[in-house]
C-alpha cells in the first residue's frame, strides 16, 4: 500500500511541478519520475541542509516533492540553456 502512495504522490508532484515550470505535465510516468526525483532533491535539500518540513501528512510530502521537482526542473532548465 504504501507503494503505491509513493507512485501517487509522485504522479501528483510532478504533474503540479510540469504545470509550474513548463505549462503542462509530462505524461504519466515522466509525472512520476519528476516528481520521485524532486522528493528526493526535495528531502535532501529542505530537510538535511535547511531543516524545514512540510508536515507528516500526504499533503506536506505533495508539497514538499512538487518543491523538489520545480527546482530539479529549473536547474535542468538553465544546464540545458548553457
């Protein structure tokens, strides 16, 4: 069960960062893996180096991820611009 709120959560991350940063999503499994990825990013960057949290709920790990996924889209934005 708890795979598949990972999966959910990652799907709704990355679709609301795709909306954010690009202006739609990336189809359902590039949704997931964005928004996998940016709750990765995310736990790493606001959790270890800032030592803020979201909430232990699923809306605080939605919101946290999507974070993650717009910044991890924004640095992939400007490498791709250099």
């Amino acid at each position: 069960m708890e795979f598949i709120v990972f999966l959910l959560v990652g799907a709704v991350a990355g679709w609301l960062a795709g909306l954010v940063v690009r202006g739609s999503g990336f189809g359902l499994f590039g949704d997931i893996g964005v928004g996998i990825l940016g709750g990765l990013l995310s736990g790493w960057l606001f959790g270890h180096l800032l030592g803020l949290s979201f909430g232990g709920g699923i809306v605080g790990q939605i919101i946290s991820s999507a974070l993650g996924a717009i910044v991890l889209l924004l640095v992939i934005r400007l490498i791709k611009r250099a």
